[in-house]
C-alpha cells in the first residue's frame, strides 16, 4: 500500500557529488520521520542520516560536513546532498519513512535502494 520511491545514485568520481532523493509515493496520513541507510559489500545496514517532521537532523560521523538532509517538503519528499564523495561512500543507499498511513495506523517502509558508486 505505502510506496518510497528512492533515486539518483550513479558512479562519480572521489571529491564529486551527487543528490539522492525519496518521494512517499503513496497517499498516508502523516510522516513522522524520513532517512537514508546503507548497505555496502561485506558490511551490516548503516544509517546514514534522517530528519524528523519538524525538521530535526541526524547525521552518522562518517557523513558529517559532508553530506546534508532536507526537510521534507510538501511533496512528502526528502533530499540527500552528498559532496566530497569518498570511496568508502560506495553501497547501496535505501530511504526509510517511519509514519502513519491513517490516524492509528503506524508504519516503517522501505525504497527499493539506488546505487552509489564511487571511483578513486
């Protein structure tokens, strides 16, 4: 029923950029939070960072200064800016939205995860 559309990954060079973006697609009552996770070969699930309804961030340490989040707009979309990309930025990047689809309904749903790659 709840569809995340994430995109805009691709292969760039270290010290480049790239915006990834996740559109809740679907209709729901209200979003609590939006974030990005990544899965990179060989290593667990990493949050990446997120941003709260009211416009809260959270970034992990290895992110910080580098890449930054949206709010989320009225769109119900959410934006990652990633700059100086490094090679260890390389995985699978997933959007996450935790929110209600009705009033009592609560709910965690997942995109189907675009691709960064980046080169040295």
């Amino acid at each position: 029923q709840v569809q995340l559309v994430d995109s805009g990954g691709g292969l760039v060079q270290a010290g480049g950029s790239l915006r990834l973006s996740c559109t809740v697609s679907t209709s729901i009552f209200s979003i609590n939070t939006m974030g990005w996770y990544r899965q990179a070969p060989r290593s667990q699930r990493e949050m990446v960072a997120s941003i709260t309804s009211d416009g809260s961030a959270y970034y992990a340490d290895s992110v910080k200064g580098r890449f930054t989040i949206s709010t989320i707009n009225a769109k119900n979309t959410t934006y990652l800016q990633m700059t100086n990309l490094k090679p260890d930025d390389t995985a699978v990047y997933y959007c996450n939205a935790d929110l209600y689809r009705t009033q009592t309904v609560r709910g965690n749903y997942w995109g189907q995860g675009t691709q960064v790659t980046v080169s040295s």
